[in-house]
C-alpha cells in the first residue's frame, strides 16, 4: 500500500510515517502536490552464502594475513 502525505503532514508526524514504513508501507512525500520523497522500509539485508565468490581470486600482491585469504578459498557445506 502506498500514501501520499504532503510536507507539513510528514513533518508533524514523523514518527508514526517512520513506524508505517518499517512495517511495510511505502509512504511518498509531496510539495504542493508533487511527489518529492519516499519514505519506506528498507530491503532485508540477504545472508551470505559461502561458495558465492567461487571462481574469484585474489591478487598475489596483497598485504593480508595468510589465515584471512585461507578462509578465503575455503569451502562452507
């Protein structure tokens, strides 16, 4: 669902537009009657999936810690 609040609407009630969008709503701000801003929730942050980066290598000249580059390489099941 999507509403429309002008400025002056979003202003005295920011909280609450804050509270609708973190629970899902998306919420777009106008000025005079033109969309100017959207104020929504945020994209789920997705969880890393080991063997993502495979085929990838790291250059031979950086300057990390030899445990740090095998975590690297190795496999997750």
């Amino acid at each position: 669902m999507t509403a429309h609040v002008s400025i002056a609407q979003a202003k005295a009630g920011f909280a609450n537009l804050v509270s609708r969008a973190q629970a899902g709503e998306k919420i777009i701000v106008t000025r005079k009657g033109k969309p100017v801003a959207c104020i929504g929730p945020l994209a789920k942050p997705e969880a890393v999936v080991f063997g993502d980066l495979e085929g990838l290598y790291m250059a031979e000249d950086l300057s990390i810690p030899e445990e740090i580059i095998d975590e690297f390489y190795r496999k997750r099941s």
